[in-house]
C-alpha cells in the first residue's frame, strides 16, 4: 500500500488521517491544500505542501490521494480535486470503514468514504467519490450516483435512486422506489414520498420551542 | 441442516436467498411459488417449482421452506403461506442476522426474518412470522405481536406493543408504553405519542419542495 | 473488578443488572434504594438493601455502585445519588457496551450507561453520568455535558453541543453546530435547526390518525 496524502485541512480532512490511520491501517504522509489556502508548513502534525507542487515532494510512484472535502459547490470541489489528481497520476484512494454491514455485492470506488454503522444492504449500488456519513440505510437495489453525499441516520429505501452530486440531509427519510435527481439539496429531517426533480431543494421547518420552560414541567 | 425451499420470486425472495446462503450458510435448493405465478422452469440460478407440487421434488423430510413475502394483505398472505407449509409437513426456517444485536433474552420463531443491524434490547419479544427490516430499535420490555412487519430504522420504545399483522413504515418514531392495536398502517416518518386502536392509519404527509432550486442557493 | 451495587428497582435498574453481567462480565452483588423504596428484602433474584445502611452489608472496599435511574428531576436525582455514593467512599462504575462503536478519543467517566449500538465519533466528548439510550450517533467534535440523558436514534450532528441535565428523545434530529443549553427537554422527534436556549422545552405533536381504517386502503 502506497502513503496517502490527504487534501484539505477541515475537520473533515482531520477525521479522514484519523480513520485511515486508526482503522484502515493507512499510513498518512502529508496534507494538501491549494497554495492561496496552505496558512502554514504543517498540519494535524503532518507536512502541509501546496497541491501545485505536491509532485515534488510527495510524488504519485509513492503515494495516493485522498480528497477529504464536504459538500462545497454541491459537491463539484471534491470532485475536481479528484479529477486533478487522477490526471496528475495520482492513485485515488477510499475508506470505507471496518464497521460498515456490506456484502459481497458492495464494491468500493475511487474517493468513497464511508463511515461506520452504515448499512449498505446486498444488491445496491455506490458510485465513486460518494460520502455516506454514519449510520445510514442503503437499501437493495437502490443506487447512488457518484459525487452525492449523504449525511446520517438517512433512511434510503428499497429500489431508491439519488441522482449525482445531491446532498441529502441528517435524518431525512426516502419511501421505497423514489427517484431523486441530481443536483438536489434535501435539508434535515425531510420526508421524500415522491419523485423530485433535478436541482430540487426541500427544508424542512425546525420544531418551534414551547413557551413553557422545563422547570414548570410536571412530568418529568 | 435441512436445505431451504424459499418460497416467493420478488426482490424479497432474492434478498432471502442472498441472506441465508452468504450469512447463515444454509444451502437454498429451490424457489416456489403457486402455479399461477410460475412463468418458468428457474427462478435466480435455482429451480422454481409449483408449490402445489412442492414435495414431489423437494419433500419435507429434506427441506424447511421459508416464506418470503413482503406485507401483502396487511401480512395475511405471508402468514397463509407459512401455515400450509407447516400443515404439510414442512419446518420453517427463520433468518436473523449475525449483524443483528440480540442478547440472550432473544428467542427465535417461525419465519422471522430479522436483517442487519437491527437492536433487540434485553426483554424485548418478537413473535413468529416478523420482519424486521433493517436497522431498527426495539426497546426493552417491548412485544411486537406475530405477522408485524417494521420497516427499517423504526424506533419502538421501551414497554410499548405493536399487535398482529401491523405494518410499520421507515422511520417511525414510537414513544414508550404506547400500544399499537392489530392490523395498523404507521406510514413512513409517522410519529406516534399515544396508543392507537385496531385497523388505524397514520399517513404523514412528505415535505413540499421548495421554489427555490438549488443553483440559487447561496450557502452551499 | 469489585462487584457492583446497582442502585434502583426500576426497568432501568434491571437492565443495567443484565448488561453490567451479560456484557461486561462483572458480578452484581445488590440492589439498593433509599429505604422508603425498599419494598423487601430482594429484587431480581439479589438481596435489596437499604441505600442508607449500603456499608454494613457492601462495603465500598469490595463494592463500585452503578446508580441505574432515569430521567427524574431532569437527571438531578441520579446525580445526587452517584454524588451520595462517592462521597461515602463507593467508586463509580459505568458501563459502555461492547456494541458501542467508539475509538481511541473516547474516554469513559463515572456512571456513564453507553447502550449498545451507539456510534461516537472521533472527537467527541461525553461527559459523566451521561446516558445514551441505543442506536444515537454523537458526531465529530460535538459534546455531551454532564447528566444528560440521550434517548435512542438521535442524530447529534458535527460540531454540536449539548447542556448539562437536558433530556434528549428518541429520533430527535440535531443539526450540525447547533447548541443546546442546560436543563433543556426535547421531545421525541424534534428537528433542531438553531441555537436552544437553556431550560427549552421542544415538543413536537403527533401524528394524527387518518379516517380511513386499515381494511379500507387499496394499495395493501
């Protein structure tokens, strides 16, 4: 296995080098960013080189890339940044944690990352440079098409189909046999009974505070 | 071990036969269906037989069925198949995950089928001929009465009943000690604070999407 | 290990008896409660004794207590217990499932009741005499202050923060860098978009149920 260098220095970059280390058993070489947002030598402990010039020191005979960005631009950041690599002659790594229930019928892809207690039952179908946050439900035969993101505790039911680059929400809940198109943002906690179309956006309203505090609470 | 007979030909008798073999590493012989629904000689690599013939070719002295159908007739198909089975002769398997987390309080019935990463606290009771789909709670000191199917990431409460034949949709929420009669249609996303008597419907309505499409939206 | 005294005669007093044993292999000698509560002179199948006279029968130098209490008080009362118990010399014991996925920046404190199935991510923070019900995900750099009670399958996104002693109920949906104050209760199934103020209560209605009876519907 090559060394990794991983791009970006969010949170997200930080919990990638923890999970390829930690769990994957990944060694992480350095961190990447472009040069106008490397603010320093070195991050999380690790060598921070700007993505221009990434060949010279970390160049791809020895190492992979790993793309650890959110959902920016609807996805199409990440995904650049994949493509650059790729066509640098960068290997494009994944993760898809050790504690993810799939089966023989899963197969990984370029920049997937997948954390734990997903469910990704048999029969579906993950494209590349997709993020499946934690604890969500694939059901079977639904597919997800490259570039999406989807962030927790997200029900995806049977024969479901969630069209490239979409972002879906914490807790949002999709009926068997929908059809979502690409490019929709579906914010936390919606309900999807129905086809939605490309660039749809649903957000759900949060729950409104009562006017009685909890110390006037009786029941509890 | 006997071998399975799987009886059904959708996406469920697919996902069973997936199931027992990869997981349980039970051996399936054949599929069966009524002879009206039999359109061919195999079915998924395997011989599809009439079941009105069934122990010409596979007889129960070699051969458990196990019924998987979905919750057609609010459950009632699925529990007919599996009594006429048992009536000729026939032992019923069950299916429950090894992804699935159960303690020793946990007893086995007739044609469960209880999948992945699904919780069964201490104390909880499931009766023969459940599904349980994929990923949900059921709480401790809770009985989910025979028949029932839940759907995926249901949360059943500690103390609460769900009765015969109910069907629970994906992402139900159910509150502690509620009681849930016979024969309830709990639609998907449904939340349920209070009991509900026999042959209720709850059909929460999905989320609008929005006027504003996603190429318009400033924060992502 | 010393053998535990758990305190309380409730549900949760004897789950905590069943995991404590089951799970974690330690020995459960007692049960305790304050002697008004104390009915007689056992309780699941061990001697019951009185909270007041605990060091005649179980001294702290052969015996941790465990205080297996819910919610009452808004958790004020199983703090004042755990409080109680340390300062007569007992050790604090807690329990974390080994079901609970966690990694190496948890660290466990004194009567946290971590269920199984719970996922926490890398850099979260979970303080003391926390309970986390089953099936939540506690997101990345998000933090649980001390005395809370998390029910089960609530979504604690990134970067969120939960105050002292707030009651959190099932499948209540939390956005990302959200905070929610001290002493709050939010009800099950509540979608958390803003800030919560401290003493909140959030308290979501019902589904109502429709008119139309189960044996009525045409799609079923």
């Amino acid at each position: 296995m090559k060394d990794i260098v991983v791009f970006g220095t969010g949170p997200i970059a930080e919990l990638a080098a923890f999970y390829l280390t930690e769990d994957a058993g990944r060694r992480v070489a350095a961190f990447t960013v472009d040069s106008d947002f490397a603010t320093g030598p070195s991050f999380g402990g690790l060598p921070l080189v700007a993505f221009e010039d990434l060949e010279a020191r970390f160049p791809p005979e020895g190492h992979d890339l790993f793309v650890a960005l959110a959902y920016t631009q609807l996805n199409r950041l990440r995904r650049a940044k994949v493509d650059a690599g790729r066509a640098r002659g960068y290997g494009i790594a994944h993760y898809v944690s050790s504690r993810a229930t799939r089966f023989s019928t899963f197969e990984a892809a370029e920049n997937q990352f997948i954390l734990e207690d997903n469910t990704i039952q048999p029969f579906a179908r993950i494209g590349r440079n997709v993020t499946l946050w934690s604890g969500n439900h694939i059901g079977h035969h639904s597919t997800i098409a490259e570039d999406a993101f989807i962030a927790s505790h997200v029900v995806v039911s049977g024969g479901v189909s969630i069209g490239a680059r979409s972002f879906v929400g914490v807790n949002v809940t999709i009926r068997d046999h929908v059809t979502i198109g690409a490019d929709c943002v579906i914010g936390a906690g919606a309900l999807v009974l129905r086809d939605i179309p490309d660039g749809s956006v649903l957000a759900p309203g949060g729950t409104e505070v009562s006017k009685v505090p909890s110390h006037r609470l009786k029941r509890i």
